[in-house]
C-alpha cells in the first residue's frame, strides 16, 4: 500500500510478478527444494515479461520501486515459511493463521500507536456509521477468506505455486488499474510484457500438471 504512493498500480503489479524469483529462491534456502528446467524456464519468462512491460515507465519512482521489492522479498520469506512450519508442524490452514494473528496482532497495534493512525482511526467520524460498519465488515470477510485460501493453497501445494496463482489475478488487475487509475498509456510493448508474464504463468500450470 506504501508503494502504490509512487507506483501506478499496473507498474506495481508487474513488479510484483517478480516475486516467483525470490519465492524460488527462498524455498531452495529454507527447504532445500529445487525445481526442474521447465519450471525455471517458466519463472524466467515471467520475469523477462515484467522487464518488457516496464520498460517505458516514464513515472519511474526509486523509493516506490524499493518498498515494491522489498515486499517481494518479504512475501517469499513468508511464503516459503507457511510452507515449512505447515507440513513440519502438523496445523491446518486455520491453525497456522491463528498462530501468526497471535504473533502479529500486538506488532502491528504497537505500529498504529506510535505513528498516529490508531487515533486517527479512533476519531473517524463515519467510524459507527452503519453504511462504514458495513463495507469494514465484509472487508474483513474478503480478507479472512483471502488469506486462508493463501494458507491452504500453500500448504497444499508449495510457496512457488501460490506465487503463481497469485499472478492469475493480474490480468484484472491490471485492466481495471488502466481503465479506473490510468497513470500508464497504452503500450505495444507493455501489452506483450503481460502477455509474456501470463505465458510463463500457464507454462508453469502446465509443467507442474504433468509432474515436469
């Protein structure tokens, strides 16, 4: 959220598609898991697609660029440690969120505090307005479901595959971030940049489908 400041949000999607680079490399140090030829040739075209479709980014921003990588490093961290704790400790998808809610929820009111937002959102003036209870409530909803489908989907499978998955939901995103945000002309080469991105996702469906 800090990143999209700087970033549009089709720019930031694509960077974000990188993520498969560091989820692949955190599960060789965390698991010592390693993939074969097809699955890495799949990868890279992923990441050959960003670079294509970010290559005329006129709104470059360093700081919005840095916090957008530094997520992707944070995302396969956690992702590669879902994976590991899930199938070592033996806690289903729902146990696991729990644990981490219990881990987290204190860091992250402590963060509210210190930089203001807790009081800020305490003196909301919508904050017991039915129509904001409402929208906040099946924000919430949307945001459990979310997040156990990411545990499932984890444990299951594997921390690349989630990240794979997770590039399935570009191809909305970055429709409604051009028709509803804008920030990025059309590009010829920007369109072949997410094509590629979305050929390397499905060459990844398919290789792991037939156990290559």
């Amino acid at each position: 959220m800090e990143s999209v400041r700087g970033v549009n949000v089709p720019m930031y999607t694509t960077l974000r598609r990188t993520t498969v680079v560091f989820t692949m490399t955190m599960e060789y140090f965390l698991a010592k898991q390693k993939h074969t030829p097809p699955i890495i040739g799949s990868v890279a075209l992923i990441v050959f697609g960003a670079f294509v479709a970010g290559a005329r980014d006129l709104s470059f921003d360093a700081r919005g660029y840095a916090i957008v990588f530094v997520a992707n490093i944070t995302t396969a961290v956690y992702l590669a440690t879902i994976n590991r704790i899930g199938k070592s400790s033996g806690l289903n998808s729902f146990g696991l969120m729990w644990c981490n809610g219990l881990v987290c929820g204190p860091s992250v009111l402590f963060l509210t505090y210190i930089q203001g937002d807790l009081k800020r959102a305490m003196e909301f003036p919508y904050l017991y307005s039915p129509g904001f209870q409402a929208v906040l409530l099946f924000s919430c909803i949307l945001a459990f479901l979310l997040n156990y489908t990411i545990f499932w989907n984890t444990i299951l499978n594997s921390a690349l595959t989630q990240s794979m998955c997770g590039n399935l939901k570009d191809f909305f995103t970055v429709g409604i971030g051009w028709v509803l945000f804008g920030g990025l002309p059309f590009d010829l080469l920007n369109v072949m940049g997410q094509g590629l991105g979305f050929l390397g996702s499905g060459l990844y469906a398919y290789c792991k489908i037939k156990g290559k």
